[in-house]
C-alpha cells in the first residue's frame, strides 16, 4: 500500500471550530490506448482538493476556523475498506475517488453511517438512483446530466438526424446507454449505430479506415462518440465519410470542467490552481474542489463541525455554494447530487452552457439536466 499524507492547517490566536477532512484516492489501471497526449495526472482530483482545502483556510483564518486533510492513495488491490474504516475512525468526513463498487462498500460501512462522503469521480448514473446512499454525496456530474447537456444543444440546433459510434469498455457503454436515455427525454432518436471494436493504430491509417467504417451510417446532422477513455474518437473527426459535426465524447463535449471556462470569476480560480499545480484543472480536480469547498461553506454558515449539522445544511434550500459556473450550486435532496450547470465546449472555446434558454422546470432549471425527482428510484434520502 502507497500512502501519503499532506496536513494543511491554519494557526489561529484563538481555538475555534476545526474541520479534518480525508481524501481517499484508488488508483485504477487504464488499459492501453492509441495515444499518449493525454496522460491522466498524478495528482488528479487530489490537486483540486488541495486548492479546495486552500480556499477554507483563506476564509477560515478570518472566523477563526481551521480545517486539516489527510491524503491517502491505495494502489490496485490494496484493502480499500480497511483504509476507509481507518480514516473514518479519525474524521467522519470522507472525499472519494473510487470506483462505483468501492464507493458502495464504502458508504455501507458501519463506521459510515453518520459520516458524510462526497464521489468525486464516477458519472455512474445507478449512484444516484437505486443504488444511492444517504451518507454519499456527489460533487462530479452523472454522465446523464452531461448527456441530457448535449441533447438539449441537439434539439436547439434541431440536429435531429442523428448517429452514434461507442467503444467497448464500459466507461463507454455506459455513457452511450446515458445518451440514448437523453435522447428519448428530449423527444429524439438514434437513426443508427456501430460499435468500434477494432484495435488497430488508426494514427497512421484513420483517414483510409473511417471514411469506410462511417459510410455505412449514411447521411445525419451530427454524430456522436461514446469513447470516455479517448481512445480512437480523436482520429475520427474530419475523418467521416459525411462531412458533418462530431460531438460527445470528442469534439463538442459537454464537461465539468475546462481551461476554456473564463467567465463568473472562472478565471481567478483557473490562475491560482495554475500557479498551485503547473497544469490546467480538469473536471475531477472540480469535483474535489466543490466537496471540500461545500463542507467550508456549510461550516462557515453554522458555525459547527457536526456531521449530522453539516449535512442537514448542505441539503436544506439555504445553501449555496459559490462554484464559478453563473449560478450558486445546491444539492438535490432527494440523492445528494450537486446541481450544477454544464459547459458545452470544444478543446478551444467555450460554446454554452446548459442549460440552454428554453428548457424550463417548474422548481429548478439545473433539473432538467439528470434525473429529476419523480425520475428518481433513490429511496435513501427520504
């Protein structure tokens, strides 16, 4: 087991309300693909958490506040249970990057019931349906609130001929079964589909491969690629046999989080987490962010580091957390997903933000992204 810890604190003249938060991370081995220009950072999600952890401290030094976080990373196989009842015994606040089976046997720890733990990397949508948890809070998206993001630009475009071609791995599959359940939300359809399922080195044949491999999709407005691991979706833009949009997993994507976000104050927070960690944040370091960033606020407004006092807040309609997206963000309190507005970008610019004018909602217009209330299967909360 690889363990490391980074303890950050604020030394104040007067003892006041102390926080101490764990980041558990578990390494997961990526299978290989076609290309390297996207290695997966070191200290991915964890970066954020410190930025996060950083900005409490800023505030906390002037109500007299101070908050402490505890790192610890698990490599593939290690007893992640063990690790998680450990940290669990020292702080009953626990910020996860984990796989959606982990975070389960996590959250149906003994020791867990009472604690609040944040996901702060798995879009999997069964997290916040009927496999939710009431002591788990989600800090990252669903992939169906990015993917109902797309559909509403789909419809808004009346891009309405559409096709799809997904990958293999299940990161794929499941965000092509979160698109299609996106695309009947908003009254649209699949004209057709293909599964890519080849593992050849497109680099240096994709302009000879896709052109075949697309025509057989015919004629469309846009297509769309399932392929969460960027593996072959890059090599298939400009490639397609019809000259037409590519969006999804490539192209114009529907993200957390992007260096091409400068507006609301974005900016500020992009150029200190620069200046912190040399890179740019991605939409795991975001995720980790907004959790340590929401257990701040929740702290900063009551004054208590109760877990049961937090969480009450953290669900109530008095919350909000300030996040840099045009709108305060809050939690639904029916499975604890973090509402929030989708960026829809392309590597360069920023394009809009879901969700786009029209799209209305009777309580909340960030609900018409993911699964709304009388959607919801998650009984945990009630």
């Amino acid at each position: 087991m690889a363990t490391g810890a980074a303890i950050l604190s604020a030394q104040v003249a007067c003892a006041g309300v102390s926080l101490d938060i764990s980041y558990l991370s578990i390494e997961t081995s990526l299978p290989p693909t076609l290309s390297n220009l996207d290695p997966v950072p070191q200290d991915n999600g964890k970066a954020g958490a410190r930025t996060g952890l950083q900005d409490n401290l800023t505030t906390g030094k002037f109500l007299d506040q101070t908050y402490t976080m505890t790192e610890t990373t698990l490599l593939q196989g290690d007893d992640a249970l063990t690790a998680a009842r450990n940290l669990l015994a020292r702080s009953p606040f626990l910020v996860l990057d984990a796989p959606p089976d982990i975070l389960i046997a996590i959250a149906d720890l003994p020791e867990a019931q009472g604690a609040i733990l944040f996901n702060t990397s798995s879009g999997d949508l069964t997290l916040r349906d009927a496999e939710c948890r009431a002591n788990l809070l989600h800090s990252l998206p669903s992939d169906a609130m990015r993917t109902d993001a797309l559909a509403q630009v789909f419809v808004q475009k009346r891009w309405n001929d559409l096709v799809m071609v997904s990958g293999t791995r299940p990161q794929d599959v499941t965000y092509a079964d979160a698109m299609r359940r996106s695309l009947k939300k908003f009254g649209l359809k699949l004209s057709a589909e293909k599964v890519w399922a080849f593992d050849a080195d497109m680099r240096r044949t994709a302009s000879q491969e896709i052109p075949l491999f697309t025509q057989e999709l015919g004629d469309y407005d846009a297509l769309i690629l399932a392929d969460e691991l960027h593996d072959f979706g890059r090599y298939v833009l400009y490639n397609t046999w019809e000259p037409r949009p590519v969006a999804g997993s490539e192209g114009l994507s529907a993200v957390t989080w992007s260096p091409v976000i400068e507006q609301w104050g974005a900016a500020q927070l992009q150029s200190r987490f620069e200046t912190a960690h040399g890179r740019d944040m991605n939409s795991q370091d975001y995720a980790a962010w907004a959790a340590i960033r929401t257990l701040g606020e929740a702290v900063t407004r009551t004054n208590s580091a109760e877990p049961a006092t937090l969480r009450d807040y953290i669900l109530s309609d008095g919350f909000e957390l300030a996040g840099f997206k045009g709108r305060p963000l809050t939690y639904r309190p029916w499975n604890g997903q973090l509402r929030q507005p989708i960026a829809i970008a392309h590597p360069r610019a920023l394009v809009a933000q879901a969700p786009l004018e029209g799209f209305l909602h009777q309580n909340n217009e960030l609900d018409s992204l993911g699964l709304d209330r009388p959607e919801s299967r998650c009984e945990a909360f009630q």
